[in-house]
C-alpha cells in the first residue's frame, strides 16, 4: 500500500507520524512510504534522514492526499484544510478524537473513508505495542513534572546547605494511571515528597513501589475500574468524598498534577474554586485532562493563568513538547498497527480481530462505533 505522513497543521504540533526508525519495517511489509516535505522537521526529523531510510519525499499535501492509500496521522485531519483533499477508499489512522464533534465521523463515513482511532487500541497485552494513549501519556506525564518545576519558586529535592536545610516540595499526583505514573516516577527522581489518589485501590501497590505514598479513601472502590482498565465515571456522593480528601490533601501541597479521565466523558472536576483558594501562595496545578474540560474548576484549557495565587497550567498536545520522542514512540504504536491491519502489502481488515473491531471508527460508508452512532442520533450512552 502507499502509506502517506502529511505534516500536521493543527498550531503548535510539532509531532510527526512516522519517523525514519520505522520506514525500513514498513517497506519490508511490502508498503511504499512517502512523506510530505518538512513533515518531520519540527520533532527533529530531516527530509534527508526520511530519504536515507527508503521514503519518498513529496512537495506538498495536495500529493500526499491524492496518492496516498492509507494516511498516517498523528492528530484528526482539519475538516476544512485536509478532509475534502482524501480520496473515498482511503484508509486514515491517526489519533481521531471519538470523543469529540462526532459530525467529523459523519463525514468521513459519507466519503467512505475507512477511519481508525488510535484511541480505541484495547488495553491488552497483545495490544501493547499499539497502545498510543499509553506511550503519549508516558511523556505527558514526565513533561508536567517539568513544567511544574519550572513554575514553582522552590526546589523539588531536599538541599543541606550552609544557609540551612532546603525541605523538599511535596507533590500530589490525582490519578495513577500511565501519566500519573510517570509523573510519580519522575517527581521521585527529581526529590520531591510525593503521594497521590486514585479511585481504583489496585493501582497503589504500583504507586508505592515508586516510592509515593498512597492516599486511599474509604469508601467502597469495586466498581471504579473498567474492564479496559480505565476509570469509571462514579457516583455523586463518591465524588463528594474525593473532592473532600483532595481539598484537604492540596491544602499542604506545592504541587498539584491532574490526570484524571473518564474515556469518552467530561473530564472530572476534582478541584474546587475553594481547593484552590486555600493552597498555599506560589503553588503549582498541572491539569492534564484539560483537553477533556478540565479537573480542576479554574482551569482554562490551553493557558496558563494564576487565581488565588496559585499558577494553573493546562496544556494542550502536551506530548507535543517533546516532540522526538513522543513521534518515536507514535511511529512505532502505527508500525505494530499497520503490522496487523496488512497482509503482503495489501489491506486486510479483519473485523473477527478484536484489536481491528474496536479501533475501527468507519468503514465501507458506515459509522461502526456504537457511542458515535448514539451521540449522532441524541441517544445518551
């Protein structure tokens, strides 16, 4: 198949598809490659290095689009600069927001764009290696530590010094999934005193074993947890209890990093307008799902902005920010992919494969997810 890279065009992303590590396995599957001219630049990747590995470089997008049979993206085309550029029988792959406008799907099922969401890749063993919301969260999660420490007028580790012992800054981590994870790891490493909360009781072994303290609330936590993993959205009351530890917990706290999501929901609001009014002068809130609305309630997605003199980051496409790596790490979630999703070169769309069925958004002229399909009729899920 001719597998195209267009260059992103959504402001500020800077990640690329397909870097030139993985063109040489791609070729080997029978697949030809080409790359719009400075689709790479930007994360670190040269039009020469893309040449050296076996790709065509093409001048524009208009050519990636009019050839390409599969494009490879990292985020959802823009409806107006690229969708009408794609031909009806392409296949799309890229990180397509399911969970946003579902009018996009509409329209690339009435092209017969056969369209699959990197999102969507199961949690599961045998999906690990396409598991693109893992390996994205894995840098989001460091980069947040980063700019928390950027923001904070304080140091993160412990210093003895002849003007006196310098106490380390205490973070908190909301959510202990990938990002939380990695934001534990990489806040331990740099010195900070860390704890966080999770609503799913069996992430605290995996936060201890970071060297965090576990923050557990007592209530009953069975059904927090999906069968994909992932959070659930809880209960009222539930969230009540939460909202109360976390006031309390952010009040002693430098550092506040929020990674909390529910797939396919609002982000949920876990710190208050209060919370925040009662942190301490200077602090830090690294709000991670503000793509998702927010978790905490002042956030404004995309900016930086300081309410009861506490700085409140939420950045957007953090990943992005670390644009080498983060594209290194897509390119070969896509790889392992497209590995599946071809067979001698060709498409083979196996919809009996569980992993091919639940990434699947559109194909042969129908939307096929369910929550889609409901949110486009008005029907709640």
């Amino acid at each position: 198949m001719q597998l195209a890279v267009p260059r992103e065009t959504v402001p500020g992303e800077k990640r690329v598809a397909l870097v030139p590590e993985v063109v040489p396995q791609l070729l080997k599957m029978g697949h030809d490659v080409a790359v719009e001219t400075g689709a790479g630049l930007r994360a670190g990747f040269p039009d020469d290095a893309y040449t050296a590995a076996g790709a065509r470089i093409v001048a524009d997008s208009a050519e990636v689009y009019a050839h390409g049979e599969m494009i490879l993206k990292v985020l959802r085309p823009d409806v107006e600069l690229e969708l009408g550029s794609i031909k009806s029988g392409t296949v799309l792959i890229g990180l397509l927001a399911p969970s946003g406008d579902p009018e996009f799907f509409r329209r690339v099922a009435e092209k017969d764009i056969t369209a699959l969401s990197m999102e969507l890749v199961p949690r599961t063993t045998r999906a690990q290696m396409m598991d693109a919301l893992s390996s994205q969260s894995t840098v989001a999660g460091y980069k947040a530590v980063l700019l928390a420490a950027n923001a904070l007028q304080k140091f993160f580790p412990m210093l003895m010094t002849a003007a006196g012992t310098v106490r380390p800054a205490r973070v908190l981590v909301i959510g202990a999934g990938v990002a939380g994870l990695q934001a534990i790891a990489t806040a331990r490493r740099i010195g900070a005193v860390v704890e966080a909360f999770d609503t799913r009781p069996v992430v605290k072994e995996q936060v201890q074993s970071l060297g965090a303290t576990f923050v557990e609330l007592d209530v009953d936590t069975h059904d927090a947890e999906d069968s994909g993993g992932y959070a659930k959205e809880l209960a009222e009351e539930h969230i009540r209890r939460e909202k109360e530890l976390i006031h309390e917990r952010a009040r002693l706290a430098d550092v506040v990093i929020t990674t909390a999501l529910v797939p396919g929901k609002r982000a949920p609001l876990l710190v208050t307008a209060e919370t925040v009014a009662a942190m301490k002068p200077g602090s830090v809130i690294v709000d991670l799902a503000g793509e998702q609305g927010g978790n905490c309630e002042l956030t404004e997605p995309g900016a930086t902005v300081e309410k009861h003199g506490v700085t409140i980051i939420a950045p957007l496409h953090i990943s992005s920010q670390l644009a080498y790596h983060s594209s290194q790490m897509y390119a070969k979630n896509l790889s392992a992919l497209i590995a599946l999703l071809t067979k001698d070169g060709k498409l083979n769309l196996d919809m009996n494969d569980d992993i091919i069925a639940a990434v699947t958004v559109t194909a042969g002229g129908e939307i096929r997810n369910q929550s889609i399909r409901s949110r486009l009729s008005g029907v709640t899920v």
